[in-house]
C-alpha cells in the first residue's frame, strides 16, 4: 500500500514538473513595445520616411489602458499572435507611454491599428474589428492570400 502512494504521489509531481516547466512549445504573444525599443524594431523616428525595421510582416496596436475597445480587441490580438506565429508579429503601444510613437503616425483616435507588409506599403484602420476582420485583413494586407 505504501509503494502505490509514493509511486502515485510521483506520478502527481511528475505531471505538475512537466506542466510548470513548459516543455511544450512556447505560443506567440502580443510584445508590447517602448519608445525605444519601437524605434529599433518598428521604424527610428528620425526620418519622415517610414523605414520598416522588421524582418516579418507586423502589426502595431496603439492603444491606452483606459480604452475600451481597445481593452475588447487585445484578447483577440493575443490569438491572433499564436495562430499566425513564425508568418507575423503584433505589437502593441500605448500611446500614453510612446507619445513620439504616437505623433509620428499622426494617431488622434484609437484603436488604430497599423499594418506593416514587408514588400508594400503600411496601412492603418482605426476603430475596434473582431477576429474575423482581423483575420481578413492579416491574409489581404500582410500575406497577400
């Protein structure tokens, strides 16, 4: 009796190790940018040329934190970022925190979700979307599908 409780109390532990230790693969997420890190992986804010420093077609969210529908979206935008890892990735920026970020897209109202294609020109929507106007825009505008 004492052997099948250890051996069940290992089982239990092991199962907890596995499970905290994430040996599964890591899903995509959102990366939220600062000032600075947006002027090395977005665009240097030197130019008034947009200069896209990405390697992957990406989408930024600028945002704030007392934004509803900005709050309604970011869910969303997490799944999003694990379904389409390895072909884009998603930013977010609050525009409270990155101000110059902000100014320099000329963003007066959010959501205002900007998409960077590698090969043509960004484009910018405003306003909340749901996944599945998320997801359209992802194939037509980033991955020409």
């Amino acid at each position: 009796m004492k052997r099948l409780v250890i051996i069940t109390a290992m089982m239990f532990l092991s199962i907890g190790t596995m499970t905290a230790c994430g040996n599964g693969p890591e899903k995509a997420t959102v990366i939220e940018l600062t000032s600075e890190e947006f002027s090395k992986k977005i665009d240097d804010l030197k130019d008034e040329a947009f200069i896209y420093l990405g390697d992957k077609p990406a989408i930024v969210d600028f945002n704030a934190t007392w934004c509803g529908p900005c709050k309604r979206i970011a869910p969303i935008l997490e799944e999003l970022a694990a379904e389409y890892d390895g072909q884009i990735v998603i930013y977010k920026v609050d525009v409270d925190k990155c101000p110059d970020a902000a100014n320099a897209f000329g963003i007066q109202s959010i959501p205002a979700i900007l998409y960077i294609p590698t090969d043509a020109e960004p484009q910018m929507t405003i306003g909340s979307r749901t996944k599945a106007q998320f997801q359209k825009e992802i194939n037509t505008i980033l991955l020409n599908k």
